[in-house]
C-alpha cells in the first residue's frame, strides 16, 4: 500500500460539492458533549475546502446503533458544536438523513461555503456492510471525496472503503496527512536510532505490532502486562502477575528475533508489585523475580530509569501502550515518566492508543510530542504493517 495519497492542494475545489468523512465518534450523553477534540480535529480540513471556493457534506458514524434509529446518537448536538466552532459566518446545516432524499435535496441545495453534516451514517445497517448501493448514494451528492478519519480507516465500511472507490478523485485531508507523514517520518526514512515503547496487557494483542516492528526500529522496549509473559518465558518468576502461558513460545521466538536482526529488546528489570489488583492494596518494589501470590503492576525505578535513558539518546521514538496499571495512581508512574521523558527530549515522538495518550494528556506536555494519533484501531493495525481499506481507496499521489 501506498501512503502517499493526493492532498487537498491538488484539487480545484471551486464551485464543488466535497464529501468529507470526518470522525465526530465523540463521547455524547443527554445531549452534552463530553470532549470536542475531534470536532476540532477536523476543522482545518473543512476550511481549506470552504476557503477554496467549495461547500462541504461532513458525514460520521456516532457510538454503534447497529443499523437503527437511536434517538441519544443522533448528530444534532455535534453540527451545533461545528457551528459553534467554525463561526457564525459559516452556514452549518443539519438534515435527519443519511442518504434518502431529504439528504440528497440538502447536499443538492448547497452553495459554496456552506457545511452540511449528515445523519449518523451508522443508522444505516449498509455502512458497516460495505453496502455498494449506499457508497453509490453517498457518491451521487458530491463531486469529490475527502477522507480526514483516520480512526476508521482500518474499517473497510461504506463511507470508508465503498465511496472512495467511486467518487473520485479520492484524496487526503489535513489529518490523514498528518497521520500518514508521521508513519513515514517513523518508518519510511527515519532518523535513527529508532525506538518502539510497547506496553499493554497482552502479548497476543501486540504480537504482530512487534514482528513488524523488529524489521523497522532499533531498540523495543516492552512494559505492561505482556512483559511479564516474556519474562516467565525466559525462566523469571512472575509471581501471580498477568501471564499467557500459551504464547511462551510466541515471547521466546520474538525474542529470537530481534537477537538475529541485531534489535535490543529490554524487558523490566523491576517491578511496583501488589498483593491485589486494587489501589488501594499492600505494594512494594523488587528487583528480579516476583515473588508468589504477589503481580506485578508496573515498571520499577531501575527499569525507568533505564528506559528513559534510552528514549533520551533516540532520534524517534514511537509509543503504544501503557508500562502498568494506568488506571490506578499507584501503578501510573511509569507510564507518567515516559510522558515526562518524551516531552523533554527533541526526537521525532509518535504516540498513539489510548492509556497512552491519555497519560500525555494528564502530563499536560501535549504541546511536546510531535504527533498524537487520533486512531486508536487504525494506529495499531499500521504499527503492524497492514493495509488500511480507508487509505488503499484513496489516490496515489
């Protein structure tokens, strides 16, 4: 697959109709929108289509209504928070429709400068079914297609994978671009030496994240849950700590891996360790192994600070996933001090997932990392290496 697609700056967007899929999936309830991040994520996308002469049909699936009408997933409160945020200069409309004719008499109407956002397009079952006939009306209302949500572009659903196939040109907005340069700024030709932090809960959810990785980067290291299968798979005791079994031979064959590519894996040295998966239980730290009916929770002060060390000496470094419990204050301090450290250094920082970026939003150092990802799904599955529907759909540059 090819990430380099055709931007906004090759298209006359005069006088057109663009259909942008936008992702407005924002946190909603009674009404009140909890975070507008994303709302905001896509405004830059949205005036550089008005700014150029063209009217905009913003469309977005909200929450998972399965195929139906759900009254609370509606997309009224989100076109007024775009109102509200783009200006009142700006003609932002509504319509109670996903593809009917009420959306396509208002997506009809639309003069230049004008924003219409349709209906939560997963009210229809066809979105998530990859519906030709629902990509085919989506592309009757628009003369170009925009894709600026990067956290679907791993589904390959109508407004997605269907549409971009028909409704051409095809192209990337502001952040999609921004999401693609930063793979390439990472993978493509990176300044080396380039690290890869992976924490989580389980090597079997980043076992391919990390098979792709040991061909790209020069050094891993691994905190969370899943380091602790790695380290019962070479012989070190782990306590009661969170531990599959089953995929021994998956840890052991990745860490044959990266020995032959010459890649340095490091694995915790010590460990916040608790007697109970709470935060308010009985903890202490230790070196080596864990001892028994105690789990380990997150990295110690040694693996700290030796992982911060090497984040320092990096020219990019890449982040997905916690290194402990996140949730609970006790076991938050690892996590919290890779934050710090990113934020600190000058490298390329890349992080995506949400514990991740969450702590660097608790950090408050947002300002500091070079890239947050805005997809948690899609961001995961592009550290793996596969090929994303949204972004195949679009046009080579």
């Amino acid at each position: 697959m090819s990430l380099a697609k055709r931007t906004l700056d090759s298209v006359d967007f005069a006088d057109k109709r663009v259909f942008i899929r936008v992702d407005f999936n924002v946190p909603i309830k009674d009404g009140v929108i909890g975070d507008d991040t994303r709302i905001r994520a896509a405004v830059p996308t949205i005036l550089a289509v008005l700014g150029a002469g063209g009217s905009v049909i913003a469309a977005s699936h909200l929450g998972r209504p399965n195929g139906k009408v759900v009254e609370e997933l509606r997309m009224g409160p989100i076109a007024q928070r775009l109102q509200l945020l783009l200006g009142s200069s700006i003609d932002v409309k509504w319509v109670h429709d996903v593809r009917g004719d009420l959306a396509k008499a208002a997506a009809a109407d639309l003069e230049p400068g004008q924003v219409l956002v349709l209906e939560n397009l997963r009210f229809e079952a066809g979105e998530t079914a990859n519906d030709p006939a629902m990509a085919a009306d989506l592309a009757a209302m628009a003369d170009v297609f925009v894709q600026d949500a990067f956290g679907t572009c791993h589904r390959a659903h109508a407004s997605t994978a269907g549409l971009p196939g028909l409704l051409k040109p095809a192209i990337a907005g502001k952040l999609l671009q921004n999401e693609i340069d930063a793979f390439d700024m990472a993978f493509g030709k990176p300044k080396r030496p380039v690290i890869a932090v992976i924490g989580g809960a389980k090597v079997s959810d980043k076992i391919m994240v990390l098979e792709n990785l040991l061909d790209k980067v020069d050094t891993v290291l691994i905190g969370g849950g899943m380091a602790y299968t790695f380290l019962a798979a070479t012989g070190i005791g782990v306590g009661a700590s969170l531990c599959e079994v089953e995929k021994f031979e998956v840890a052991r064959a990745v860490l044959a891996k990266a020995a032959a590519k010459g890649v340095k894996l490091l694995l915790p040295m010590d460990h916040v360790i608790a007697d109970r998966f709470a935060a308010n239980a009985n903890t202490q730290r230790v070196a080596g192994a864990i001892p028994a009916g105690w789990m380990g929770l997150d990295i110690g002060q040694k693996t700290t600070e030796l992982y911060s060390a090497e984040i320092s000496a990096a020219a990019t470094v890449v982040w997905n996933g916690p290194m402990g419990v996140f949730e609970l204050e006790p076991f938050s301090h690892g996590t919290s001090a890779i934050a710090k450290v990113l934020a600190a250094t000058d490298n390329l920082s890349i992080v995506g997932g949400g514990d991740s970026v969450a702590a660097i939003k608790k950090n408050q150092v947002e300002s500091r990392i070079s890239h947050i990802s805005t997809g948690g799904g899609a961001f995961l599955e592009m550290l793996e290496g596969k090929v994303l529907p949204g972004i195949a759909a679009l046009d080579n540059k």
